[in-house]
C-alpha cells in the first residue's frame, strides 16, 4: 500500500473513491455508507496534507 502511495497516490485516491461508491450500493444500512464515506474523506483530506 505503501508503494502505491509513493508511485501513484491519485490512482489510490480514486481506486478508494471508487471502492466506497460500490460498498455503499452493496451495503443497505445508511449509517455503514456514510461511515465509509468519512472515512474515504478522512483518507483523502490526509493525502492531500502529507503532499
């Protein structure tokens, strides 16, 4: 994970935007999605801060 982080962090970025949209279709509960959408955020907002 670590190296796709240092070769292509947006690829990763969006692979896990991507993954979320397809559990939170996958997941019925509203509370799981949204769980996994701040997460998502969560993991983008500190990408964006270590560039």
């Amino acid at each position: 994970f670590d190296e796709f982080g240092e070769t292509a962090p947006y690829s990763v970025d969006f692979s896990g935007a991507s993954s979320v949209n397809v559990s939170t279709s996958s997941i019925p509960e509203p509370t799981s999605a949204a769980l996994l959408m701040l997460a998502g955020l969560a993991f983008a907002n500190s990408r964006r801060k270590a560039k």
